[in-house]
C-alpha cells in the first residue's frame, strides 16, 4: 500500500515524537536540572528582558535576576530554621508530659472500651533525652557526618543545586540566540500554525504564573495575620512559609499543617492549639480550593480538579520530586495542543465520514 505525503509525515512526526520520549525516558536521572533550569529561565526571562531594555548589560541583567531568585528560595527554605530552633527545646520538655496526660486521661477510657493499651513514660523519656537533648547545630553537625555514609544520595543532592545555577545562567544569558535557533528550525510553511500555538501557550503559562504568584502572596498574608490573632508565636514563620510552599500543590500545604500543629500543640500545651489550627487552615483551604485557586490559577489553564490529581501523580512518578512542580504548568501546554488536536479531529475526514 503506498501511502499519501500527508500519512508520511504524520508518521515522521509520529516517530520523532517515540524517540524523544524514549530519550527523555533513557535520560531521566540527568534531566532533572535542565528541565528545572528550563523551566526557571521562561519565567525570568521577563525580569532579565525588562533589565534590559532599560540598558543594563544583559550579563549583569541575568546575575541579578539569578541572584535575588536564589535568594529568594534560601529565604524560604530558612524560614524553617526559627521554627526548629523554637520548637525542638519545646518538643523536648512537652513529649513526656503529654506522655503523661495520655496515661492518665486517655487511655483509661480506652481501657473501658475493651482496648488495653499503655505508654511507657520512663522509655519515651529516655528516648526523649537522648535524640532530642541537642541544639539546631549539633542536630546539623550530625547531619553532616553522617553523610559519609551511603553520600551517593547527598552527592546527587549537592551535584544538582551547584549545577541547576550554573544551566539557569546560560539559558538565560542565551535565551534569545537560543530561541531564534529554535524557530529557525521550524518549516516556514508551519510557521503561522506554529506561533500561532506557541502564543497561545505563552498567554496560558504567563496567566497560570501571575495567578499563582497571587495565591501564594494571598495565602502567605491569611496564614500569618490569622495565627497572630490566634496568639502563636511562630505566626510570621508558620504563615509565610506555608503561603510561600503552596506552589508545590499539596505537599506544601501538608509541611505547613504539620508545622502548625506542632507549634500549636507546644505552645499551648492543650486542645486549643489544635483547634485553632484546623479551624484556620480548614478556612484557609476552603479559601484557596473555592475562591483564589478556580478563579486565579483554575480557569486561566482548564484543568478539573481530578486532571490535576492525575497530573500530579503521574508526573511525580515519572520525574520525582520535579515532576510534582512542573505538572500544572506542562499540563496547561497539553490543553492548549489538546484543543488544537480536536479542532483538526473534528475537520478531518475520520470525524465526517
């Protein structure tokens, strides 16, 4: 059967698409900082364009742009550092009371619905003493040295967060060599299709940013303003950063739970810690899932909340950690092409015949 010239390049297309994804699935374990890399350089190639164009020499442009992003993420990352610091001396001194409170309140009741069950207060006390009667500094100090031990992981670790600033740096430095290339490359006839998606694609991926950016800034201010008014000490931190992590979809919102509780829970030493932070991360997620996420980020790239579970977890087990981050924004690309594909479904013969 000879085929038509139409059928034979949808076929190259067709095996091209194949090999690139056999390539990205052979080269996995290496792509993780490009991709990230990519993905950092499209959202701060503005900042550096607009640089600029107010005449700042395009290196000194992308060292300062580069520069306050790092800057920006260690920031984050150290908000956690007064909450350890803070909360490990509390854990220590809270543990065997609520050990106690537990033996003495708790599981008495327990005990007069048929479940026997005991705590041993001298054993978590011991343990307590022992894993926990250390500073932030020697906790890191252990840390450290332990990374003699099996250092491939750490090694991996450190190899990328030296090697994702440095590809960050030359895509940005190259981005528009880079992308003249890149058009040079597409057949002139496929020209007007082609910019025609990309611009569709850029329109959506710059909503789907400004409008996270929103979440996180809004959800940053609530967490904080409402913990203070609940009396937590840790309010600005908690806050901040839980507002901040909302951009790694559900795993963010998870650590800052989780750190709220536990400064909930020490700090009070009572119900009302725990309370206090269902009833305000409840509103908040209430807020997010029903106000600011669907008008904000949801509309903007048309994606049901069950295709954003999907992407999430398919993402994540094809990409790890990364694939979780670049999920929401790779999958606004696939609407954007799935509309195109329909649209040349719908006018194809297969569909009117």
């Amino acid at each position: 059967m000879t085929l038509s010239t139409p059928q034979r390049h949808a076929l190259a297309w067709a095996a091209l698409a194949l090999l690139a994804l056999a390539l990205l699935r052979l080269l996995q374990p290496v792509l993780a900082p490009f991709i990230a890399a990519a993905v950092l350089a499209y959202a701060l190639t503005p900042a550096v364009e607009l640089l600029v164009r107010r005449r700042v020499p395009r290196l000194l442009a992308v060292l300062l742009v580069e520069v306050v992003a790092v800057l920006l993420v260690l920031a984050l990352l150290l908000l956690i550092v007064p909450i350890l610091s803070k909360e490990l001396p509390l854990l220590r001194e809270q543990i065997p009371v609520l050990a106690n409170a537990l033996n003495a309140h708790v599981l008495p009741w327990l005990q007069q619905h048929g479940i026997n069950a005991a705590l041993d207060t001298a054993s978590i006390k011991s343990f307590v003493l022992k894993y926990l009667d250390a500073n932030l500094e020697d906790w890191l100090a252990t840390a450290l040295s332990s990374a003699r031990i099996g250092g491939s992981f750490l090694l991996a670790i450190v190899g990328n967060a030296v090697l994702l600033p440095v590809v960050l740096f030359y895509l940005l430095h190259d981005w528009p060599e880079l992308m003249r290339r890149a058009w040079s490359m597409v057949p002139p006839r496929m020209r007007e299709r082609v910019g025609g998606f990309l611009g569709e694609c850029d329109q959506m991926l710059g909503q789907y940013l400004r409008g996270q950016l929103l979440v996180m800034l809004i959800l940053a201010a609530y967490y904080s303003v409402a913990l203070a008014l609940a009396g937590f000490e840790l309010a600005l931190p908690v806050g901040v950063f839980t507002g901040l992590a909302v951009f790694i979809p559900y795993l963010g919102f998870g650590l800052g739970l989780l750190l709220a509780l536990l400064a909930g829970v020490l700090q009070f030493a009572s119900l009302y810690g725990l309370l206090a932070v269902a009833l305000i991360f409840g509103l908040g997620q209430l807020i997010e899932g029903f106000a600011l996420t669907p008008r904000l980020v949801g509309e903007r790239i048309g994606l049901s909340p069950l295709m954003v579970i999907f992407a999430l977890l398919a993402f994540g087990h094809l990409f790890g950690f990364l694939g979780v981050l670049i999920a929401l924004p790779v999958s606004a690309l696939g609407v954007v092409a799935g509309r195109r594909v329909r649209e040349l479904y719908l006018r194809s013969p297969l569909y009117k015949a």
